[in-house]
C-alpha cells in the first residue's frame, strides 16, 4: 500500500539525519539505509519503539532483533564474554555485513532479543546509517523494513511501499549496495554455526580467523533458517541453468500464464543487488510466475540460493 504522506528525506543532508533522530527520541520508527536492506530502525533504550517493530512487521516476539552499533568499539557496551576469534572477525570485517550472536550485557533490554541471553550485533557499512549512530549515542534495533515473511526493500520508496505511515520518515540512501540481508554467525556455541548466509561468506570467515564452521542445526533460530521466507505474491520456480529457465518459460505461457525469467547468474554480486527489486517489479506487473536461474553454490551465490529457495517453497 502506497502512503505518498510519508516523507522520503535525503539522508546525506543534515536537516534529515536531525528529524529522524528526533524522531527517535520520540519512541517513533524510520525507514534506515544499509548496505544489505532497508531497516525499521527503533532507538535500543526505547522498549516502547520496540514494542511497535513487531507490531508494525507483525513478527513474532521469538524473532529477536539485531542491534546496530557505530563502531566495533561499541562491542563491549552491549556484550559480554566474546571470544578472540569473534573480535578478530568483526574488527576485520565491520563495518559490514557480518551479524555475530554472542552473550548480552546489561546494556541491551529484554524486548530487542525476547528474553534470551544473547544478543544479535553488527556495525553497518553504509554513510547515514553510520552517521545516525554516530550522532545517537545509543544504538538501532532495524530489522528489514517489510512485513514479516515477504520481500525486504532495497530503496526507500520499497519502505513507503510497504509500511505507507507505519514509519515517521524514510531517509534515502538509495539503493543497497548488497542487496540481500546480513551473513549471521552465533558465536555463543563452542563451533560457530552460520544460521544465514550473506555477502560475508563461509570462506571469507574462515581465512580470517582459521576456525571451524558448522551449519546451523536445531530449531529455527533465524527467519533466515525458516523455510518459507522472503516470498513474493507472484510464484517462483527455480531452474539451474538459462536453457532449463527457458523451457520451463515456455510451457508457463502455453499454459496461459504470465512469466518472466529472473537471470544474473553470470554475475553474483549484480544478482543480489537486483533480487529483491526484480520480485517486487514482477509483483507490480502482476506477472504470475517468476523463473529463477540459481546461481553458482561458491561465496555469495550460495545466500542468492537461500533466498529464491525459501522465495519459492512459499505457498500461494
Ligand atoms: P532479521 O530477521 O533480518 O531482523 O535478522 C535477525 C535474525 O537474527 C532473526 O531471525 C533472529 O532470529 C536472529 N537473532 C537475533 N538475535 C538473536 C539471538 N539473540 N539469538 C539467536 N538469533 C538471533
Ligand atoms: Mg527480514
């Protein structure tokens, strides 16, 4: 639902960065340029702003949040007990797309991790989210600006798109450098477990810090480890190579269907900025299904293949 009320501020000029922290201090949510996605930014010291991101997502409240800080020297504010090989990699890595989980402190309140001992934490790598934080002294809880369970917004306009009033202000960055959401590492258990992959790959992780990695087990503790995610109105069907997306293009339209072929495979990094936008295009088109070519299962095309997986495992 488009709300034109909703302001769309340039983020790199000061009278925006001055609103929405004004806006903050007020208990309100705005719309928050990073380099993965467009976030839904409550300030961390406001239970009451908190409260309205898992209203305004509709999220369940055993989804925590993750906290963005300014700086990896922020860490020690909000965590304790962190283990050298976690501060090697976010001082390496942050600002970035990189989520560590590791033991709270005092600091963080109950409502941003649903009452567990640990907290979620990344700095991240874009100019007005960095000068927001750097202006606050605090930190922004901001998870993807959509409703929960669909598509996550890759310029301001996406967050108008779907929340209209829900947000005070949108600050524009314009569009997200990444495009897909953050690699999240829990660095709480003996072997780090990735509960969802992003442009910080498995291999980058392990040439930085020579540790061992395991793949997430257990319960879902990450709507990245959900399996129906990220979905689109329209269907998505998956094919591995562009001759197959074809194929399977043709016997839609006989069918009497309308589709398109979503292909980037040659090139990861353009894929996963243009992912999201292309679903969210061929929703406003009212196509009925989208052919997806996966791309290579290597570095950042292994998040790219998690994301049209879950997108197409959604039932309609
Ligand atoms: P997002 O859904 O993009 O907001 O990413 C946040 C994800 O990180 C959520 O799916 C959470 O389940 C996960 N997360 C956040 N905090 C924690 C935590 N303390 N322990 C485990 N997972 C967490
Ligand atoms: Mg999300």
């Amino acid at each position: 639902m488009t709300n034109q009320s909703t302001q769309i501020l340039d983020g790199d000029a000061e009278s925006g960065i001055n609103l929405a922290i004004q806006n903050l201090r007020d208990n309100l949510l705005i719309g928050l340029p990073t380099e993965t996605v467009y976030g839904l930014a409550a300030l961390a010291s406001s239970r009451l702003a908190i409260a309205k991101i898992f209203k305004v997502k509709e999220r369940p409240t055993n989804h925590p949040l993750i906290l963005h800080l300014a700086s990896y020297a922020d860490l020690d504010k909000w965590t304790v007990n962190v283990p050298d090989y976690a501060r090697t990699l976010c001082n390496a890595i942050w600002p970035g797309p990189l989520t560590v989980i590791l033991q709270r402190s005092k600091n963080v309140c109950d409502e941003i991790t649903g009452f567990r001992e640990t907290v979620a934490v990344r700095v991240p790598n874009h100019r007005v989210a960095l000068k927001l934080l750097n202006s606050l002294n605090d930190g922004l809880v901001a998870p993807s600006a959509n409703r929960f369970g669909k598509v996550s917004p890759t310029t301001a306009q996406h967050v108008v798109d779907d929340l209209g009033s829900d947000v005070s202000l949108v600050l524009d960055g314009g569009v997200c450098s990444v495009g897909v959401e953050s690699t999240i590492l829990d660095c709480t258990l003996s072997t780090p477990q990735i509960l969802r992959y992003g442009a910080v790959t498995t291999e980058q992780i392990k040439s930085i810090c020579e540790i061992d990695i395991d793949l997430s087990t257990g319960e879902s503790r990450a709507s990245g480890m959900l399996e129906k995610h990220y979905a689109p109105k329209c269907r998505v069907e998956l094919a591995e190579t562009s001759d197959q997306a074809q194929t399977i293009l043709n016997s839609l339209i006989e069918n009497g269907l309308t589709a398109r072929v979503l292909d980037y495979s040659s090139d990861v990094i353009f894929y996963a900025q243009e992912l999201y936008a292309s679903l969210r295009r061929a929703d406003s088109l009212n196509i009925d299904v989208v052919v997806a070519v996966m791309p290579p299962n290597y570095g950042l095309g292994v998040a790219i293949r998690d994301r049209l997986t879950k997108a197409s495992t959604a039932t309609h």
